[in-house]
C-alpha cells in the first residue's frame, strides 16, 4: 500500500464510528479529506465542525451540513490527522498550519481519534518539526523568546519562519508559524507548558493526553491504538 492508500484505509476505518445525528470534528490536512470524504459517502444526518476554511469547503462540496464551533455544547467525534503519534497517544500537529482551530475542536470533543499511515507512529515526538502558531505583531522578538523557552528545556533550538514561495505563511486566523526542529523531545508535557508561557505564543502542536484512540493504517490493516 501507498501512503495515499494508508491515509485512505484510515479514514474510512474512523468513518465507520460516525452515527446519525452526530456533531462532528472534522480534521484537516490529505489525511483528514479521506475521512471527510468517507464520511459524507455514508451520506448520514450529521453536522460537521471544520477545523480550517479548507475543511468546510471541502465538507461543503460534499453536502456535510456545516455548523460553527459556538453554536454547538459539545462535540460528539472529532477525527484529524496528525504528523506524529508518540507513546500515550502524544501528538505533534500542525503541519496543515491549522493547530489552533484543531485544537480548539478536539478540547470540545467527548472523543477524539487520530487517523495516520504507519509512517507517523514513533517511539519519541520530535523528528517532525514542533508548529507553533504566534501573532503576527513582534514576532522576531517571540521567536527569540522561543528560543530561551527551549533553552530551559535542555534544547538549544532556532525555530524557523515556515514560508512558501518566499511570503510567510498566514494561518485562517491571519497568524504566522515557527517551526521547531526539536530532533527529540524528551519531555513534552515540559515543552508544552514552557512554550505556552511565551507572551507571543498563541498555541503549539503538542497535543497531549487529547487522543482517546488512534487509526493507524499499515499494509496489513488498520491498526486501533489506545493510550
């Protein structure tokens, strides 16, 4: 199977816990349309949170009624993708640039499940580089701010401006993204905590202790992690 394939299986596995009448997260990033795609193919009576302006286009296309985050109480199943999936569940995300409304989205979700290909599963969080969302205003002196922060947590890191073809990347919320090449992070709830504490800093894409489950797609099937 190709990645393509994994990402497929995956999401069509997590369309699988969807029942009619549901609220539900709808992830974003190539993993995540799988599952939106998968889930608007069972054609059930359900409303969608989107978790970026391209999640909802494409949930729209597909004829998935779309609501807002604050008209609803609670979200019964959120599904997203993730960069990488660490012990315990722990999560890397924003490779999409979308961390802050996915994790808005899953913190109002009675359950949460990743979906993946078997090449996001590590042994330890950090290969991926660490997203971290900050306002636009001041941002060289967050970053530098960023780099004491890692400091303290035994990281000598120089998280870079993310950037295509040559203009900065703007999130739906007009914000930037650093991205941290940790290599390894060996306590994540540490990073998390002192990341958050950077006045600057309006989130990060360690998602801990969020996920109740994983979809992990491989060759020989889709494989259900718990924590």
């Amino acid at each position: 199977m190709t990645s393509d394939d994994q990402k497929k299986a995956a999401g069509e596995a997590a369309a699988q816990l969807v029942e009619a009448g549901m609220i539900v997260g709808l992830g974003t990033g190539s993993t995540a349309a799988w599952f939106v795609r998968a889930l608007a193919a069972r054609k059930l009576d359900v409303r969608g949170v989107p978790t970026s302006l391209a999640t909802a286009e494409l949930a729209r296309s597909l004829g998935i009624d779309i609501v807002e985050l604050d008209s609803v109480d609670e979200i019964d199943l959120t599904v997203d993708g993730a960069d990488e999936i660490g012990p315990g569940l722990a999560l890397i995300k924003g490779g999409g640039a979308a961390l802050l409304r996915e994790k808005l989205v899953w913190e109002a979700s009675r359950r949460c499940v990743a979906i993946a290909d078997a090449s996001k599963r590590v042994r330890r969080l950090g290969a991926f580089p660490l997203p971290i969302e900050v306002i636009p205003f001041g941002h060289l002196s967050t970053a530098r701010r960023l780099c004491d922060a890692f400091a303290e947590c035994d990281l000598a890191i120089a998280p870079r401006l993310r950037s295509r073809d040559g203009a900065p990347v703007l999130t739906d919320q007009g914000n930037l993204i650093y991205d941290a090449p940790c290599g390894a992070i060996e306590d994540p709830s540490q990073l998390a905590d002192a990341l958050k504490a950077v006045t600057g800093v309006v989130d990060h894409g360690l998602f801990l202790d969020l996920a109740d489950e994983a979809f992990l797609a491989t060759d020989k099937g889709v494989e259900r992690l718990t924590p």
